[in-house]
C-alpha cells in the first residue's frame, strides 16, 4: 500500500485555494495598483549607495570627515555669571571639495532678545498666570542673552563674517582646496542663564546661600558638520533638536574662582597648581581602587568651602584628543569622589561631582551607576575609549558631551528619598554617561535624527538598568510602548521625522526606538545575532557619522537577516500590532471524503489515483474516525485533537505571530511564527495545530512581546469584558 503524509493532501487543497485567489484578485487589478506589500524592500527610501556609504553599511574606500582643533581661553566671572572665552580654531578641509565658507554654530542665541525660538509656538491666554510670568511673556524684558561676538579674525587681519541667527558663516578670504587647513580666532562673551528660572541644557544653579553650581556646555562657537550626505548641516537650532559636530583636539584653559573645584572633557594637564597635596593623594588612591568610590573632596571639605569667597582665581589646563565637544562644570559646593573602572583590562576613572544637597543618594551610586554603564554599555559595543567619565549633579538637568554629563536626582531637605526618586537618578545617569557612545563616538547627527542617539542609547539604556537594579528596574518595553502607539493618529509622527517637527517628542525619540530595538532582539533576532549585529555598526561607525542607512544595512548585512519590513514599518510609519485570533474550529481524522472532495476525486482522477491510499480530515463530528490512520501509523502516536485556528491582523504592522497553548493537563506550549508568515496575505493566515491532549485554550503574545495594542482579541475562549473594564479602557487610551 502507498502512504501519504497529510501534508501532501493539505498541500492539494492549499494550490487549489491559492489558484482561485489569484483569480480573485487579478479581477481586483485590472485597473492596476501601488505596491502596498509591507515585505517590500526599503530600495525606494534608503539612500543609494556610494564609496561612502557602503550598500553593507560600512563607511566605504572614499569616507572622509572634516577636522577641527580647539585652543580656548574661558574666563568665569562670577560676579557677574558671564563667560568670556577667546578661542583658536584650525579647520582641516579632509573633503574632496573646495569650500568657499565655515558655518560655526552660535547656539546661546536660542535664548537671545531677538530670538525666533518663542515666536515659534503657538500660545493661547492661560486663565491664570503667576505676576513673573506676565512680565517674562507679555512685558518683553531684555534678558540679554545670547554670544557677544567681539572679534573675528584671521592672521591679526578681521575676517568677513555674517550672524544669521544660531548660525555664523565665515566668509573665506579665498577657497579652502581639499587637504588644506584654515585658522582664526573668534572673541566672545555672553551671560550665563539660569536653569531654574530661564531654562536651558546648561547654565548655573543658584543656592539660598549664594552659591552656584555651574554646569557649562554650548558655551563656545562650534564648527558645524560638513559631509558628503547633508553638505553643511546648518539647520537652525531650535532648542530641542540638538547638535551635529567635528571630532578634534582641544586644549582649554579654565579660568575660574581659587576656591572651585573643576572637572571637564578631557584630562586635567596642571594637578600640582590646582589640586591641594591631600586631594591629589586621594585622586591617586582613586585611580587604583575599583571595588569603592574614594573621597577626593568630602562633605565636611565642602561645606565648609562653600562659606568662603575665593577673591584670587586659579586656571585649570585640559587636553582632550579626537572629541567632538567640550564641557565643564565648577563650583565651590562640589563633593568629589571617583573610582578606578576596568574596562577589558583599561583603567577608566568613573568620577562624580555634587553639592551636599544631593547626598546620601549620590554618594551610595552615582559613581558606581557611571562605572556599571561604562562596563555595560563597552560588552554591546566597542570598549570605551576615553580616560574617564564624569556625572555631575544639578537639579533640572539629564544633558550629555564627552566625558561629562548633568544629571538630576534630588532627596528631600532630611535625606531621605523615595524609590522613584532613586530610579529617576540611577536612570539619568546611566542614559547620559551611555551617550559617551552614542553620539559622541558614534556621531550621528542629532540635529536630523534624534532617534540616533537618543533611541539607541535609550535601548542599551533598559540592558544596562535590568543589570544594575533588577527590581527597581523591571519593566516591559513593548508592553509600555502600546499607550503612545495606540493613541490619535493625529497626534503622531514616524520615527524617521527631523527632530524639529515631531509631535510628542519623548515617546518618538527615546521610547518607541528603543522598544523596537528591544523586540527585534528578544522576539525577532534573538540576542546573540541582534548583539553581534549592533557591535559590528558600532565599531564601524566609531568616531564617524553614520547615516540611518548605514544602521539598517549594517543590521541586516550582519546578521544574515532581512529587516526591510520591520524598519518600513516601524520607522517609517505610525501603524500599530493588532493581531488576534479569528476563529478556532476543531478538525477530525474520517476515512470517508466530504461531497466537495468526492467531486474532486471524479473531476482530477488521475491525479488521485497517483497518490494512492487516502485519509481524510472533517469539521463534522459525526464524520470522525479517530483509527483512520492507525495503519499508517507504524507505532507513532495519532493526534487525537486536531485545531484549525484562522488568525486575524487588524493592525497595520508586520510581527511575529507567537502563540501559547494551554491542555487540558495543564500543561502549556509557546510556538513562535516569524514575520514571514504574513507574506501572502496581510490580513489573516491559518494554522492547524494536531495534538495527543485536547487544547482548553490558546493565546497570542500570551509575554506581551510584540507591542499589541488591543488584547481583546488575543484570547480563545475569548474571555469576557464586563462593561466597567471596557470603559476603563476606553478613559486610559
């Protein structure tokens, strides 16, 4: 006797059926259509290709980025809280171009009395309005912010310049040829805002007594990027889409009160005239301690400190080599603690600066959160390049830049703080020492794609605080995403927007990436393909500008997989996951054909009879014959439950179809689907599950894996909704 699997008989039917659908459709086509395959490559979108911008997403054989060096002399005048700096800039043209101009970024103008930034929004009269706030928006009070310019020059000679804005184009006194460097001088000064009171990335906070913590950044007139993809990225700054700029060497005098304690990007050149004996002993114990944070300035020194005024000042020397920015931080008020961190065998100092107010939580982690990110952040990248890292505390502040970051997190007067205060803190810190890599390594431009730095961060980010704090930490990415996903469409831009014009900027920047990010690695790659794959676009795109492009080839190249679909949906679109199950119908084995089959068996008889003995599977109960296979069996075990289970896709996105069956035992069993499972129909696909135990239940993204953002249809039986849920529903979406 022939024997024949079911498979080839479904596979009959499965031709048949297929070959009427296209029928079906072609009648549907004849007038013509778009391509509307959610599988399709992303050929039409991405960038093409070039010697570059490789089509692996490497940076190809021609790659080439401009050169910039700084030598600045700052002065902090505290009496007044200005800043005045005269800095040196060398410009390397390493482009094949010839460059007629220089845009340098004057990004303290955001806030200038004539700035466009306010005229930007739309405001409508508040019923209520405290009398300070009526001044500062109706009463136009000159602030008096912004860079003063002095001087601009070249070879003692003044250099043509025009301010446009947050924008200064150099007017080159003649082309600068490929290969070629340029040099000139820029003097400025401007007035330092106030963050509790003017706002602002950087600036002063002022204490009750008088002090002030300074955490300085955008300080200086920056060289804007050219490349071969955006030409000059000159895009005016806004204020929230942040900022694209050149690697190079800086070498910084900080001139500040005698009596501050400073740090900055870099590494500290003049110890001996800056450092007392005692706090460069502890520095030395520090940089070889790695099990505790060792006390280079400590509360008692601090406080006391605080009750002075320095009327000398002291200058404190730092060179930092391949940076794309400079920041620092001074004040009389700091606490300073640091710890030696092994990073693949590299020492790397994890420091710490804080007023007391920010004690007892600062001491017990901000330095060991800054040494876990670096260990963490280095095993899914590239080992951390630089020298150290630096958290500093300020109360309104999460702002990042090599080596150095601002971060809040503040107990109540009496010390004690609460659990969320703890994880806002341990958050912020983490998320911004992890911008060290990306962007200021991997140095996307943010002013295009905030979702470069701020997403892919924000994904390491949820690795890293799983690591540092379980407990405190567990959560679900794509579970909390479905709030935002779900809500009015109105309401919401792609990912892939210019940061300026994205609505809801939060969940579009940070959140929604890095839960896509978190899926793809949990659900779709798994982990080790997704982290070899994001390692190998990471050490690509060190200390380069990397394009989306290059992100989603290098994803795809190194991985062997095709993501096309899940960067066009997810990226691309505002489209949501919804999939649920249709129908279930149970099935069962007979020896006897259903009329349609017979038919068929007259109509295609030498088909049939090629394919020997047959069995046979009905909806009808009364029908069954559970033995029908039983002499074909040769021992096995017959499935006694048969499922047919037709699933449904309401929603607009590609996942994979996860499904839970739950027996009659108990017992359970998870059967994941991929992606691909959706090629041919968008809308609905059918599975058959056979068992030898009878399934009581089967549930769809039973982990909540894949960000659905309606679980009413997840559920076989579907379970009931009392009328009080669905309104609670209703008022949380």
């Amino acid at each position: 006797m022939k024997k024949i699997s079911l498979i080839i008989f479904s596979l009959f039917f499965v031709v048949a059926a297929s070959f009427a659908q296209e029928k079906e459709e072609e009648k549907k086509l004849e007038k013509g259509h778009i391509d509307q395959n959610k599988f399709r490559q992303l050929k039409d979108v991405l960038a093409t290709p070039n010697d570059q911008h490789t089509a692996s997403g490497a940076p190809g054989s021609q790659y080439s980025q401009q050169k910039v060096d700084y030598v600045m002399d700052i002065r902090l005048e505290e009496s007044t809280n200005k800043i005045y700096g005269n800095e040196s800039i060398t410009y390397h043209n390493n482009s094949k171009d010839q460059l007629e101009y220089l845009w340098v970024q004057l990004d303290q103008n955001m806030r200038a009395d004539d700035s466009k930034t306010p005229l930007a929004k739309s405001t409508g009269a508040s019923a209520f309005i405290t009398p300070a706030n009526f001044q500062s928006t109706y009463m136009k009070e000159s602030k008096g912010f912004g860079f003063n310019i002095e001087k601009v020059e070249s070879n003692g000679k003044p250099l043509s310049h025009f301010i446009n804005r947050t924008m200064m184009r150099i007017n080159l006194p003649q082309p600068l040829a490929s290969g070629d460097t340029f040099k000139f001088r820029i003097k400025w000064n401007y007035k330092i805002n106030d963050i509790n009171k003017d706002g602002g990335r950087s600036g002063l906070e002022s204490f009750p007594d008088g002090n002030n913590n300074y955490t300085i950044a955008q300080f200086f007139p920056r060289l804007a990027v050219y490349n071969n993809v955006e030409g000059w990225q000159n895009m005016q700054f806004w204020g929230r889409s942040e900022f694209a700029l050149e690697f190079g060497d800086y070498e910084v005098n900080l001139t500040v009160p005698a009596d501050h304690i400073v740090d900055a990007t870099g590494v500290l050149q003049n110890e001996k005239n800056v450092l007392t004996k005692t706090q460069r002993k502890r520095w030395e114990k520090a940089r070889n301690t790695y099990d505790n944070p060792v006390m280079i300035v400590t509360q008692a020194e601090a406080e006391k400190a605080e009750k002075g005024r320095a009327t000398k000042t002291k200058t404190w020397t730092f060179k930092a080599k391949r940076v794309r920015d400079f920041a620092f931080a001074s004040s009389r008020k700091y606490i300073w603690d640091a710890m030696a961190t092994n990073v693949n065998g590299k020492t790397v100092m994890a420091v710490s600066l804080y007023p007391k107010e920010g004690n007892p939580l600062w001491e017990e982690h901000s330095t060991r959160a800054v040494a876990h990110t670096l260990i963490e952040y280095s095993k899914l990248t590239f080992d951390y390049p630089y020298p150290k890292a630096i958290s500093v505390h300020s109360e309104r502040q999460g702002m990042e830049y090599p080596m150095i970051c601002f971060n809040f997190g503040r107990p109540n007067p009496d010390g004690t703080y609460s659990d969320r205060t703890k994880k806002g803190m341990l958050g912020v810190i983490i998320h911004e020492v992890g911008h060290n890599f990306f962007p200021m390594i991997v140095n996307s431009d943010e002013r295009q794609w905030t979702w470069m730095d701020e997403g892919l961060n924000s994904f390491v980010e949820i690795l890293a605080e799983f690591t540092y704090d379980k407990p405190l930490f567990d959560k679900n990415p794509a579970k909390n995403i479905t709030r935002y996903m779900s809500g009015d469409q109105s309401n919401l831009s792609p990912i892939m927007s210019q940061g300026d014009y994205v609505k809801q900027f939060g969940p579009n920047a940070y959140t929604k990436p890095a839960a896509g990010l978190y899926i793809l690695r949990q659900t779709i790659m798994g982990p080790e393909l997704f982290d070899h794959a994001f390692r190998t676009y990471s050490k690509r795109w060190m200390f380069k500008h990397p394009t989306p492009a290059d992100f989603f080839r290098s994803m795809e190249d190194a991985s062997g997989m095709d993501l096309d679909w899940f960067w066009r949906g997810w990226f691309y679109t505002t489209d949501v996951n919804d999939i649920g199950i249709k129908e279930v119908k149970p099935l069962y084995l007979t020896d006897k054909p259903s009329e349609r089959v017979a038919k068929l068996k007259e109509q295609y008889k030498q088909y049939f009879d090629g394919l020997g003995d047959l069995v046979f599977i009905t909806d009808k109960k009364e029908d069954a014959n559970p033995k029908a296979m039983d002499a074909y069996a040769e021992g096995k075990e017959i499935p006694s439950f048969i499922y047919s289970v037709e699933f449904e896709k309401p929603g607009g996105l590609i996942m994979p179809l996860i499904v839970e069956l739950t027996y009659a035992d108990g017992s359970t069993e998870k059967q994941t689907f991929p992606a691909q499972i959706w090629m041919k129909n968008d809308n609905k696909v059918k599975r058959v599950f056979a068992s030898t135990k009878e399934i009581t239940s089967i549930k769809v993204d039973p982990d909540m894996e894949t960000a659905d953002v309606d679980t009413s249809n997840n559920s076989w039986p579907k379970k009931e909704t009392k009328k009080f849920d669905n309104f609670k529903n209703k008022v949380k979406g």
